[in-house]
C-alpha cells in the first residue's frame, strides 16, 4: 500500500458522501412528487409518457398489482431484447456485420440484462451491432435499474403509509426513476466521458496500419451514452468485453475515478433518501455507517492482498514494489493508469453495489484480493448495493436484525413504528435464504456434472472459485467474473440465467409483500421499550446479523476455495 | 389482466424510443460537435493513413521502439471458429489472460517472458529487477501505457537502438511521462505510441 493509494481511497470516500446527500434529498423530491428545479423541463416529458402509456399515475396499486405490473414490464423487455438479439443481422447499424445471437447465449443475455445482471458472456465488440448496444442493452440498463429504485419506493412506501390499502404505483415509479434521475445524470456523465477520450459515433470499425507495418482493426461504437448509464444504474455490462479495463471505456484515472464514483453514488443516495421519506435522518444515516464500515473493511483487505502480489511471481525476481513511478504488485489484468489501488477499490465498490462492471481482471487476483468482492457479493449486495435492491436489501436484514434484537429483550420488534410480526419475518428469511440456495445447489451440481467441469479453465481450488463465483454473481445479479471460466456454453447459459431470475424476481416479490404487509399496519408512537434503530449499538448489530449471516452460510465453500488457494500459494504449491 | 399488459408494452415501446434511439443519437450529435477527436476514438494519421488511436495499444517489437506491455487478447482460430487463437493487440476482440494465481503453466509463461525482456534489454536486466507491468498482460490487452520505470527499463536499448544518447532519450521520456491526474489520481504513465512517434520525429532510425 502506498500513501497515494491511501488518499485516493479517502478522497473517494468523501467525494461519494458529498454527492449521496444532495442527490438523496433530490431523489427523495422525485418519488414524493414534489417540484424540483427539474421540474420545468422534464414533468412535461413525465406526464407525455403516461398519456401514450395508457398508464393513470393518480391510480395506486395494491402489492399484488403492483408486482404484477413489474413482472409484466420486465417480461415484455426480456422477450424484446430477446428478440432484437436473434435477429440483429437484419436490422439497421450493424457496420461490423454482426451475426444472430446464438439461442441459449441470447437466453442468457436476455435474462442477465432485465435483470440488471449484465453478465457478460458474450464479447461486445465482437456480437452485437451497435443497434443491439442501444435499444437493447442501453434501454434495459435504464429499465432494470428503474425497476430496482422502484421496488425500493415501493418498500419504504410501507414503513411511511399507516392502514393503507396500496404501495404506489410502479409504472410511475420506474417512469421517474428514469426521467427525472437517471436520464439527465447519464446524459452529463456521458458528454464528460467523451470529453475524456470515451468514442460515441456509429462509424464503421477502423482498419489501422501501426507503425510496424501491421494492420489492427479497431472496434468504435456509440460507448459513452450506454457507458454512463450502465455505470450510474449499478448494470455493469460492457460495451467491449475487457468492460471498463478497456481504454475506450475508462480512458483515464480521472473517468475513472467518475465512474466508480457513479457505481455507488445512486444507490449512497437512496439511502438518504430513506432517511428523508420516513421523516428521520437519522435512520438513513445509521445505514450509510454500517454499509460504510463494510464497504471500507473490503477496500482494505482487497488493497493490502493485491499490493503484496502474487508470491509467485515475487519468485522469479521481479521488482513488484510500489512508488511513484511504478504501480508494483499483482498487475496480471490490471491497467498501468488506475494501479493497484484503482482496481482493488473498483473491486470492492462494484461487488459492495450490485454493478458487475471491473476495471480489471478479478480472475487474476490473488486468493485473498478475489475472495473480497465475492464476499461483497455472498453478503446479499446490501453494502450500497444496486440501485433500490440493495436498500431493500439492507432493510430486509433490518428486519431481521430488529426481530433477533426482540428475542433477546422479549419484546414485539417493531421498526420505524410498524411492528414486524411472524409475517414479515417469514417473507425476510425467504429473501435472504432464497440467495444461497440458488449458488450453492447450482453450483455443487456444477461441480458433479461434466457440462459444468468443463467450463473451469483453472486447475486445483481456483477452479471451485470461478464456478463459485460466476453463480453467486449470477443469483446477486451482480455479472462480474472470474472470467477465465468459459460461461459460453448452453449448460452454462441456461443454468446461469436460471439463477439470474430466483435472484432476481424471488427476492422482490417477497419484498414487495413485505411491503404491502407493513403498510396495512398502524403505527406506533415509540415508547420507552423501542429499540432504537438509528445508534451505534444498532449499526454494530445490524453488521454482526450481516457478517453471521452470509459467513456461516458461506464459510465452508470458502475455505474449499480461496482460502485453501492462499494457504497453498503462501506455501509454494502451484497447479 | 390485458389492462395490466397494455401498458408493459406501450411504455416498452416508448422507452425503446426515447432511451435507445433518442438519447444515443443526442449524445451522439453533442459529442461530435464538442469532442470530435475523442468521439471519433483518439485515432492518429500520418501521412493521411490512420496509424492506430492514441488510447489503444498497438504491437512494438523492433528494439528501437519502446514495447507496449503483454496482451493476452485473442481471435477466433480461421481453422476452427470453435477454438480461438492468441492474437496480440486485437483491438476488435478485447481481454484479458484471466490466468489464476496459482497456475503452473502461467507462472511459467510469466518466467518465459522475464527470460525475453531481459535478453532484449541486457544491460537494464544487470543493474536491476523487471518492472512488474513489463511481463504481466493488462486487463485489456490493450493497455496504451508503460509504468516510467518500464520505459526506463528500455531506454538503453532504445538509445542504442537509435544512436542516441541515453539522457537525450531520458529527457524525452521524462517529457513524455504524464504524472497523476491532478497530482493524485492513477498512476503515472508513459504512451507507448506517443512517445515511439515522438521518437520517430525527434530521433529517426537512420538506415
């Protein structure tokens, strides 16, 4: 580690903060209709939409309608992205000549984008035309991530309402999700990552002759407009397939310093925005620590693991020391311009939230510096986590935290006023249980078949990594890999994608009657007895219920592969 | 149950326009008018030819140039499009080696090219160890940037190369060397192209 890798961690810590808040406030306007300085220019936009829609913003939702509503949505995008995949080849901007999707991958993209996955098993530049990039991939990377916010709204809508019948509406939800919030942010990131060196033009790739002669045809595309959004939405899936490693995606230490702060700016935001709809900030700002303290303690171990490097490598005499003018440690699938300290950090942030995207080859860390973001990820995505899904995430385990909190003083757990009874309970555990029993039963039948042990590329436990972690991106929705796994293949696809959906729609549909139970119920003024939820002793709970959690559920697979894999690369075994 | 569907599908309709033609092709016609350089994907002509982009790595392997770090990139296998082949530099098909820390066969790859680099580079390898980046591929495989002290690793083969004094050549690394964005963020870099164009210009390989 070195001081500069240290500061720049701390800067982006505040920078991060700094921006969460007044977005939060704003986000908080827009979901409770009030006018906002954006108002003028985009209600008009807003109030279009419905009218064509068919969609009667003043009519509210019972959760059921409301969850169907969603389902619905997100069918008919999945269907239609996976149709323009199939038939891409005969569709306008294809310079590249792109060819149908295959089924099973196009199966599998479809699903991995409505579900703001954004898996990546196929590689951009070389499969989709750039007609398949916008209305395809740009589109759901909005959609997706509308969705999530939504569920959020419609959550904290439970906590909010007393003996109500109805949750909101989610076509209006997910409509100003989009217009007011993530349309104008992606339309400003993207000019800034132009102006940084991002291309966006539709012209045809270009054949270049280098300067010894040799010709390298280079892959151009409309980048930037679905690079801000699939940064700023926690979607994560590249343009090109090296994703933000790529120069054409993240050309500089200053975009990319932008982009890793919009992976986690959004959902940081709702978080205040919590706070500010339930009428005490307090409450936003307990959550803001405890996801904070998790998504520094990653930062740490991940920075510290790939600043040491591979004592493999160290071996053949290599000078793999830090300083000004080297970035030293383990550079195998990093870039000279981010270092160490820029990968571990997008590492973390891009796992702690549900964004998928890397900024270098997370297959190559070391044991250690990898074992981080699939923790990120084995904990449920709560640390920020995606847009809206991590903070219904969080207060799931929120949920659960105050319910272990009554047990041990004997007392009905009540949360923001409403009381969490058997029900609540029931449907949280579903939520959380849901997660690893999608990873670990898809994965160990992976480890059995011979469709899934063909995909490792990696001998000995970092093999059971890569299998480990692409099932627990895939049910997190996260789409980040060890990449070195070749997921391309019909098992994987349609196990992958089936693992996408239960991470998915199994975890908001239970959130959502979470939701609808919470508003039916009246609320109590707290009393002396109420737990309070917003001081350090909650924050301390709530990140042990996390921890305890995900690491009992997790460990003994862990110690099967990471943690064996460091033991023996500290010992000198290679495989 | 169709009341329900009627507007899944209107408002997919809708937003396909809007965020998937619409937004695109705005931003397209702002960054055109803004940043053509860069919209265009940095590309750099000489002679009216285009040589590459100035963002994108391209293959060095002539000692009088500067070498851009291992890529790992590949291409499908003309023989066999199941397979794929590796390709160095392919700028149409992106990646990494993705290789696991504890492969044998990628630590021996790694042994095979701190073999190379330092028969190529003699007299650096006598008076110290290989920059790591020298011999590890980039997550890209299109990484455009050497650390300073991979570009300092070569500057006498390059000097010798050229004909060149080496503390002219190390006056133009060091010109060439960008620092930390705003002295803080990254790292600092050396572009491999800029500076073998920069070489070109300033010191021509005379034959």
């Amino acid at each position: 580690m070195t001081a500069a890798g240290i500061l720049q961690i701390l800067l982006f810590c505040a920078a991060v903060t700094a921006g969460a808040i007044p977005l939060g406030a704003y986000m908080a306007r827009v979901y409770s209709g009030e006018r906002t300085w954006l108002s003028p220019l985009l209600r008009p936009v807003e109030r279009a939409i419905y009218k064509i829609c068919f969609i009667r913003p003043e009519t509210e939702q019972h959760w059921t309608a409301y969850a169907f509503a969603l389902l619905a949505f997100n069918l008919v995008g999945l269907l239609v992205l996976y149709a323009v995949m199939r038939v891409q080849a005969f569709l306008p901007f294809d310079p590249a000549g792109q060819s149908a999707v295959a089924p099973d991958l196009a199966w599998n993209t479809a699903v991995s984008f409505a579900t703001n996955t954004n898996w990546q098993n196929y590689a951009g530049e070389s499969t989709l035309s750039y007609l398949t990039q916008m209305v395809g991939m740009t589109v759901h990377n909005f959609t997706s991530a509308a969705t999530g916010m939504a569920v959020l709204v419609a959550l904290i809508r439970g906590f909010t309402r007393r003996q109500a019948r109805t949750v909101g509406n989610f076509y209006v939800d997910a409509v100003r999700s989009i217009i007011h919030i993530l349309l104008p942010a992606s339309a400003l990131m993207a000019l800034f990552l132009v102006w940084q060196g991002v291309p966006q033009n539709l012209d045809a790739y270009t054949a270049a002759t280098t300067l010894e002669g040799a010709t390298q045809v280079i892959a151009q595309g409309p980048v930037a407009s679905q690079e801000a959004i699939k940064m700023l939405g926690t979607n994560g899936g590249g343009f090109f397939n090296a994703n933000s490693a790529h120069p054409f995606e993240n050309p500089t230490a200053f975009s990319n310093f932008v982009e890793m702060a919009a992976i986690l700016l959004i959902p940081a935001g709702l978080v205040f925005s919590f706070g500010r709809m339930v009428a005490d900030t307090r409450q936003g700002r307990a959550l803001f620590l405890a996801m904070g303290i998790l998504l520094v303690a990653g930062i740490a171990v991940c920075y510290q693991a790939e600043a040491v490097g591979n004592p493999a490598l160290s071996r053949l005499g290599l000078d793999v020391t830090a300083g000004d003018n080297a970035p030293g440690g383990n550079m195998e699938g990093k870039e000279v311009r981010f270092g160490i300290a820029n990968s571990a950090l997008w590492a973390t942030a891009t796992t702690a939230a549900s964004n998928g995207s890397v900024n270098s080859m997370l297959d190559s860390y070391t044991p250690i510096g990898g074992m981080v973001p699939m923790v990120n990820m084995m904990l449920g995505e709560v640390v920020f986590g995606g847009t809206g899904s991590g903070l219904h995430g969080m207060i799931v385990f929120v949920i659960l935290a105050v319910f272990i909190a009554g047990l041990m003083v004997g007392r009905t757990p009540e949360y923001l006023g409403k009381k969490i009874e058997a029900r609540e309970v029931k449907l949280a555990v579903l939520c959380i249980l849901i997660f690893p029993l999608a990873i670990l039963s898809l994965g160990g039948l992976s480890m059995v078949l011979p469709a899934g042990l063909a995909g490792m590329s990696a001998p000995g436990p970092h093999g059971l990594s890569e299998v480990l972690y692409a099932f627990t991106s895939a049910a997190a929705n996260n789409g980040s890999a060890f990449a070195g796994l070749s997921g391309n293949t019909p098992y994987y696809n349609s196990t992958l994608g089936v693992a996408m959906l239960i991470g998915r729609f199994l975890v908001i549909v239970p959130t959502l009657a979470i939701a609808g139970s919470l508003a039916a119920k009246k609320i109590v003024p707290p009393s002396a007895g109420t737990f309070p939820t917003h001081g350090g002793l909650f924050v301390g709970l709530l990140i042990a219920v996390i921890l305890v959690v995900g690491g009992l559920t997790f460990f003994p697979v862990l110690a099967l592969g990471p943690i064996v894999e460091h033991l023996l690369l500290a010992a000198g075994t290679l495989f | 149950m169709i009341k329900q569907l009627l507007p899944s599908l209107a408002l997919t309709i809708v937003l396909t326009l809007l965020l998937g033609l619409a937004y695109p092709f705005a931003v397209t016609g702002a960054a055109q008018a803004l940043f053509p350089r860069q919209a265009h994907g940095s590309l750099i002509e000489k002679d009216g030819r285009v040589i590459g982009s100035e963002l994108i790595a391209q293959g060095f392997a002539k000692p009088e140039y500067f070498h851009p770090r291992p890529s790992a990139t590949t291409a499908p296998d003309p023989a066999d499009p199941a397979k794929t082949i590796p390709t160095p530099y392919n700028a149409a098909n992106s990646g990494g080696s993705n290789a696991a820390p504890t492969s044998k066969a990628y630590v021996e790859s790694v042994r095979t090219l701190v073999e190379q680099v330092e028969a190529e580079n003699p007299e650096s390898a006598r008076n110290g160890p290989v920059p790591v980046d020298m011999v590890t591929a980039s997550g890209s495989g299109l990484d455009p940037d050497i650390s300073p002290e991979a570009a300092e690793f070569q500057v006498p083969r390059v000097a010798k190369a050229r004909g060149v004094s080496e503390e002219a050549l190390r006056a133009l690394v060091t010109d060439r060397t960008r620092p930390r964005t705003f002295g803080i963020l990254g790292e600092a870099t050396v572009n491999v192209l800029a500076l073998n164009l920069a070489l070109d210009a300033r010191f021509p390989v005379r034959r």
